[in-house]
C-alpha cells in the first residue's frame, strides 16, 4: 500500500478548508493539522512534519506572505504551495522566485491540486516561471488555447470560444503537441503541470 503524503492546511475559511481536506483524503491525501492563519501554523510546525504545506495569502493576524517567509527561514526545505484567490503573474512569479513550489488558485479543478501536491511531493514539479510567465514558447494564440486545452474543452468548444474555425484550433494544438514533444491532450496537460501550472485559469 502506497504511504498517504501529509499535509498541513493554513485557510481561514473553515467551510473551504473542510471540504478540501474532505476530498484529498479520498486520495490518500491526508492533513495532519488546519491552520485559520499563519502564527498558528507556524505553532503546528515545531510538533508536526508535513510532506507538503498548503498555504493561503489572505488570513488574519498573519497573513500568508509573511507565513511563507518565516517558514523558509526557519524550515527552508519545506514544500509550499500557495492556494489562494489571487491570480496575478506578477504576485505567482514573486512566489516562484522566493521558493514556493507551486502557485493555485482556488477555483482550481481538484484533480490538478491533487496532481500538483504528488508532483511537489516527489519533487518533480518545475516552476519555471520566467520562460513561461512571459510565454516566450508560444504564440498568443497558442497561450490563448492552452488554459482550454487544460480545462478539457473540445475542438469546436475552443473554436466557439475563440471565434476560429476548427481547423485552426487542430493546427495551432499540433504546433502545441509538436513544441512541447508531447502525445496528445493528456500529455499535454501533464507537461503544463509540470512546467508550473501557469496556463491553468
């Protein structure tokens, strides 16, 4: 039987963080302690030993920036993914640089915060936010294709989405396949994860 990765859990909505916690553990996902700010977290820290932190930004009495420092300071090999309701380049790639190993947002498709927390867990999550937060790789209208690509949308549900034709989406998704050396949808999206989720809306 595979050994359940922990995590410890800092969200001050107690509703959001239940409901969380809820359905990663039907992934063998489990928390080994919530948090509704950062100076309690910080007190579950000197007895318990997650695998991976999940942290907000906005909370109370200290919020999760000045959180991420401390942790970093005093336990700088932790894993922290921030899951928060901002969603600004500018504020993911600040996190990037500092260490964070990975950056959601809350509206984020559970199946992605599961994949994002195994892959920051065997430390095969690579946020490589500068080639990819300016989208060097892609065209525009590539970049524009990606985050539906990741949500799963159809050929004629991009092209809807994007007023193009059908064919267009099918040559820009093979330029996409072929750039990123990767076999179809699936592989795809795999390989955004990896690169630091920062397609995914």
């Amino acid at each position: 039987m595979t050994k359940p990765i922990t995590i410890l859990f800092a969200e001050d909505h107690k509703l959001l963080r239940q409901l969380l916690i809820s359905e990663l553990h039907k992934h063998e996902i489990h928390t080994i302690g919530e948090a509704e700010d950062g100076m309690q977290l910080l007190e579950l820290l000197k007895t318990k030993k997650p695998d991976v932190i999940l942290l907000d930004i906005e909370m109370p009495n200290m919020n999760g920036s000045k959180t991420f420092d401390m942790i970093k300071e005093i336990y700088p090999e932790s894993k922290i993914i921030f899951l928060t309701t901002h969603n600004e380049c500018t504020l993911r790639d600040y996190f990037y640089s500092k260490g964070a190993s990975a950056y959601l947002t809350k509206d984020t498709d559970l199946e992605i915060i599961v994949e994002t927390i195994r892959l920051v867990y065997k430390n095969e999550f690579i946020p490589i936010y500068e080639e990819f937060g300016n989208k060097s790789q892609f065209s525009k209208r590539e970049s524009e294709i990606i985050p539906l690509i990741c949500e799963g949308k159809s050929n004629k549900e991009i092209a809807d989405k994007l007023n193009i034709g059908n064919k267009t989406v099918e040559a820009h998704k093979k330029s996409l396949f072929k750039k990123t050396k990767t076999q179809g949808a699936v592989g795809f999206v795999s390989y955004i994860l990896k690169k630091g989720l920062n397609y995914l809306r």
